[in-house]
C-alpha cells in the first residue's frame, strides 16, 4: 500500500491524531509516496478532458497539496495557475517539485478553501482527492466560495468516483475508515476530518446548482463501469452563469 520510502504507521497516527493542518504539514515529506495522493491515470484524464474544454486563461486548484493538480493546469492554463492549500508543509513540497519557470505563472497561496482570499479571476478551478476533507454541512459554504472566485462562464472541474458496492471488501474498509474517524473526533480535539462516504454525487449535484452552477458530468473515459452499468468515475462540469458544457468522451 506504501511505497518503502511512504510514512510510517507510527507517522500515521501521530498525524491522525493532530489537526488536518498539522497533519498534513508532518506528512507532506512523504504525502506523494502514500496512496492519499490522487493516481496519475485520472490526473491524465482529467488533463485530457480539460483540453477539449479549454485552452483557459487563469487556473485554480483548490486544496492543492503537493502540486500534483498543479501540472494538470499548467498544460491548459495560458496566463496563470494558483494553488492554494491550508498547510503550509504541503505548499512547501509543492514550491519545490513544480516548475516555476516561464509560462504560465505559478503562484501558490497559503488560505482556507471555505475563505478564498480572491476575486472572480479564475476561468477554471479544479480539486483532485480533498472534499473528504469537508463535512456535507460545509459544501453549500465552499461551492459558494468557488463560484465567487470564477468569471461568469468559468468552470469547476473534479472527479467524483463511485462508491463500491455492499458486498466490495472496499466498502467495509472504508466504512471502518469513517467509524474509526468518527470515534477518534468525538474524543478527541481538534478534530481530523476525513471520510470517504460523505462526498455523494447526487448531494454534489444538489448542492452545486444551489451555488449557483449549471452542473454536467460524464463517464471519465478508461475506468470503466460498474456490474449496473454505471460510471466508475465521473468527471462533473460545473459551470458559473453559462449554458451546459459538454464532456466528450476519449
């Protein structure tokens, strides 16, 4: 599951029983030798996807981490790309192993995703692997911030996997995953939010329209589908003050 050069268990719960914050400061080092960091398979068809979207001026990926969205928006972005995360740990890996040099720029800002500290500049926001990072209370106020950071006719773009199924052993691992978190938050402060179940699609797609976006998504192309025909992944299109996008298969 860990690379020989990924955290230790003893790194792990030290880190599971710190803020998310600090947290991820202390596993930054090594956050792109664990599985947390998002695959490449779907960073590239993301990218791929964005091509037939795109090309975008000013591009913005949300809770950043160590920059691996960030190459995602370099390859569609003209002018700018921003990454912006609350660890200043995972920002400071990010500086180093991203290309700063010539175009597009590459600024990375250290803020809360729930009080984004810009304008409507963007054309484009982006976030891989972090909304489990935010309680289902919490979507309305943080697509609220993304939609306010976006030109009218800008896009948010993500994928959204599908949940396993009842009888997958992924499903009961995962189930585990939340109750352990659950047990950990209600003993223990400050709380470490990570769940795997709470980030729903039919909840996204509710609470994104509400936000204020027109709201499209498709089967991301190379994963598949599941036994009930189903994509396992979907890349969801959500578009500020705009007709519907379409997402074109590969």
């Amino acid at each position: 599951m860990f690379s020989p050069h990924g955290p230790t268990l003893r790194e792990l719960a030290v880190q599971a029983l710190s803020s998310v914050e600090h947290g991820y400061d202390l596993l930054a080092p090594k956050f792109d030798h664990t599985p947390f960091r998002t695959p490449d398979p779907v960073l590239e068809a993301v990218e791929a996807a964005l091509a037939h979207l795109g090309p975008f001026e000013r591009g913005l990926d949300l809770c950043c981490g160590t920059g691996a969205g960030m190459e995602v928006l370099r390859s569609v972005c003209r002018e700018s790309v921003t990454g912006v995360d609350f660890s200043a740990g995972m920002l400071t890996v990010g500086r180093e192993q991203v290309s700063s040099g010539g175009s597009p720029r590459v600024d990375w800002v250290r803020a809360d995703a729930r009080a984004l500290p810009f304008g409507p500049v963007f054309d484009l926001a982006v976030s891989f692997g972090a909304f489990g990072h935010f309680l289902p209370r919490e979507l309305p106020g943080l697509f609220a911030q993304v939609h306010s950071v976006l030109r009218p006719g800008g896009r948010f773009v993500f994928p959204i996997g599908a949940p396993p199924g009842p009888v997958s052993p992924w499903s009961w691992a995962l189930l585990g995953f939340d109750t352990v978190m659950r047990v950990r938050n209600a003993v223990r402060r400050p709380p470490f939010v990570m769940y795997y179940r709470t980030f729903r699609f039919d909840d996204v797609r509710r609470e994104l329209a509400r936000a204020g976006f027109t709201v499209a998504h498709g089967p991301l192309p190379g994963f598949g589908r599941r036994p009930d025909g189903s994509p396992r992944c979907r890349l969801i299109v959500a578009t500020r003050d705009s007709g519907t996008p379409q997402v074109r298969a590969q």
